[in-house]
C-alpha cells in the first residue's frame, strides 16, 4: 500500500536529444510535495520524437516543390495527397499511437492516482486517446502545455471527454494543490492557470518569482539513449523584447512576459545538473538569452566555474535598443566560456520587411555581430522566413544578397 499518492507526468514534448524542461519542473514541484512520480517519457520504450533540425531528404528540392504546390492548391484530392504525404514525414511518437496507448494502459493498470500531460497540439489524437483510458478507469486526467494559454486553442480542447482539467497557466506555485483536489475529487477551477468552463475563462497571472521554484529533476529520462547527456537550461520566461507582429512564443503559457530568476540561482542550478548526471553540455532554451545583459553576462562570467569545461549553446537577440551583451569583447569572452554556438532571428536581409515586423533589429548591426561572432570562433545559425505580407521581390532580392555576403559568417 502506497503512503503518498502517486502522479504518472506523461512527456508529449518529446524532443529527440535532451529532456522536456516542463516535465522537469513538474516532477520536481510534485516529488517536494511529498507526491509519488512516475514519469512516462515515449523515448523510454524506444519511440523517437521530433529532431530539431532533420536532415533534408535526398530529393529535397522536390519535396520543397511538392509541398508548396499542394500547399497553395484548392483541390480536394490534392489536399488529401498532402495530408497523406506529410503524415509519412512526421515524428516517429506522431506516429505511434497506438503503441504510446498501450504503454500509458500498463501504466494505468499498475496503480496511480492522477495523470498529468504536457504536449503540443500536434498530439490532440494521442490525448483524445489517454483521456479515454483515464475515463474508463475513473483516474483524472490533467492536460497542459505551452499554447493552452490562447483562449482558441483551449475551446478544442476543454471539452474533451474524460479530461478533468485543463491547465493554460504556470501553474507550478498551485500544483500540488491542484493535484490533490482532482484526487479528492473537487474542483479545481478557481485555481489560477486553470480554465474555467461556464463561461470559458481563464485567471494566469504570470510567475513572478521564478527562483522559487525548484531545479528541474530529469532523473527518470532515459539517459542511456540520448546521443549525449545534455541538459536544458531556462534563465527567464518570456522575451525582452517581446513585440515581434510574428512570434507566436509570446502569446504562449510562459512566454506572456518577461521575468528573470537570479545570475546565482541559474549558476547553481548548472553545478546541481552537472552534479547529478555529469552533464558539461546545456543547452539554454530562453526566447533570447540576452533578454537580460546582466543575465548573459553572469553566465559568462561564471559558468566555467560551476561547471569546469562546460560547453552551451543558446539564443539572442541581435536589439539595438541599448546595450545587447553581443559586442566583440562579449563574444570572445563567451567563447572563452564554453558557448560553442548561438542562434538569431535573421527572419529577412530587407531592413523594411524587419521594420514591419517591428523586429527591433538593424542590419548594420547584425552583420557586425555575424563578423564578431565568427571571429570569436562561435558558429551562428539563423532563423529566416518568406512571404511575410507586404514582401516584394526586391527583398527577396536583398536577402538573397545579404546571405550571400555573409555566407561565411553562417553556419546555416
């Protein structure tokens, strides 16, 4: 007989080559709490996610060409040509429902009190599907993630049959709370992060005190099947700059705005992962790492400390909205500290397509950056798009020029 209730965090943010920051968290808040955790995580029973960065296919430019035609095209039977198509193409976990289903139901058959799920949208039918077998089974069943927070997504979603509640908030301060009530069988919808039904609503104030909450536990991941032993690490939530007509990250649960936790709470975290699974690779999963320069600066300046020959990766924001942490200087010290590679919105070389994207960048000063950064010996990969509204083939034409003048700047 078990002496604590006992939680099943289900991982349907399966990343292929570190764990989910989210359920780290989760299962951290909920063992504090003196709940019982078992973690199902797809990679455990050998059901790979989505890769961050596939190769491309050998017949790459004809599948670029198909999907664009079939993309655009009204026709029905071409529509489902695509739908077809793409369902070959997508992760091995989009795939595999019915073999997640089946280990969820051991699972469930085993004994537990509550099951938690983090996904993204794209796993609505594995949902629909765990909600059932909870509902059969009496067991509640509480669904989150990052896009729960926009009031469209989650009128798909509440209403689905056997879900006891759905989460669109950070909810890490009330977790326990909320899991307790589901068990007892009350309700939890006066919780803040919680969306009420009648009328659908939702109270998320978002999370102040990030240093509050405890480091995130990976222990359960299956780290024998990871490529490498690399552990995520989060210095904020939200983005600095915030305003981008584009990004869909700051409308999501945790992106709304942004906070920072401590330049010492983040360093002792890396030394408490690095104590733990002997982990010297992290990867820094912040929208913009430099949303705060003291932030980026404090892990420059102490991360090889905490962690002697630590190697990371990360994301920034090119701004010229005061200081950006990315000078020469900064970035040879950056270097001098282990950061092996950063990536930057690009998005366009047409400084009028980025003004209209309120993107708060100036080419001028991304292509120093570019120069410094490989100077300093740090590889740069961008993030770019086409078909923004109002492009012209002139900035088309632009990009294509400035890509080409930096082509030796960018590792893609």
């Amino acid at each position: 007989m078990r002496s604590s209730p006992k939680v099943l965090v289900v991982d349907l943010n399966n990343f292929a080559r570190y764990p989910s920051i989210a359920i780290g968290y989760l299962v951290a808040v909920l063992r504090e709490g003196g709940f019982e955790v078992e973690l199902l995580a797809p990679l455990s029973t050998g059901i790979t996610g989505v890769p961050r960065e596939p190769r491309p296919p050998w017949w790459g430019a004809l599948d670029r060409e198909f999907r664009y035609r079939t993309g655009t095209s009204r026709s029905r039977a071409v529509q489902q040509m695509r739908t077809w198509y793409t369902s070959r193409r997508v992760s091995k976990l989009a795939r595999s429902g019915d073999a997640v289903a089946r280990e969820f139901s051991r699972r469930l058959d085993s004994g537990v009190d509550a099951v938690l799920v983090s996904t993204y949208l794209m796993y609505h039918p594995h949902c629909v599907e765990l909600a059932r077998l909870c509902g059969e089974r009496d067991i509640p069943f509480v669904l989150g993630g990052p896009y729960f927070a926009v009031a469209d997504v989650a009128r798909e979603w509440v209403g689905m049959p056997g879900l006891t509640a759905l989460v669109g908030g950070e909810v890490e301060p009330h977790l326990c709370e909320l899991v307790r009530r589901v068990i007892a069988r009350e309700s939890v919808e006066d919780l803040p992060g919680v969306w009420r039904t009648e009328p659908l609503s939702l109270h998320a104030p978002p999370l102040a005190d990030l240093d509050a909450v405890p480091y995130p536990d990976y222990s359960d991941f299956p780290w024998d099947r990871y490529p490498n032993t690399i552990v995520p690490i989060i210095t904020g939530r939200g983005c600095g700059w915030g305003v981008c007509s584009f990004c869909a990250d700051i409308t999501s649960t945790a992106g709304r705005s942004f906070r920072s936790r401590s330049v010492a709470n983040v360093l002792g975290e890396l030394e408490h992962q690095h104590a733990r699974h002997g982990a010297r690779l992290f990867v820094f999963t912040d929208l913009k790492l430099n949303s705060s320069v003291d932030m980026w600066r404090g892990v420059v300046g102490g991360i090889q400390a905490a962690v002697p020959g630590a190697r990371w990766i990360g994301a920034v924001h090119v701004g010229t909205r005061g200081p950006n942490g990315l000078d020469a200087d900064a970035l040879r010290a950056a270097r001098a500290a282990g950061m092996v590679r950063l990536t930057t919105g690009l998005e366009s070389g047409s400084q009028r397509v980025l003004d209209r994207m309120a993107k708060g960048t100036d080419l001028t000063v991304t292509s120093r950056f570019l120069k410094d950064a490989r100077a300093a010996g740090i590889s740069v990969r961008t993030t770019m798009f086409t078909g923004y509204p109002g492009e012209t083939a002139e900035d088309l034409q632009r990009t294509a020029d400035f890509l080409e003048a930096h082509a030796e700047c960018l590792e893609r």
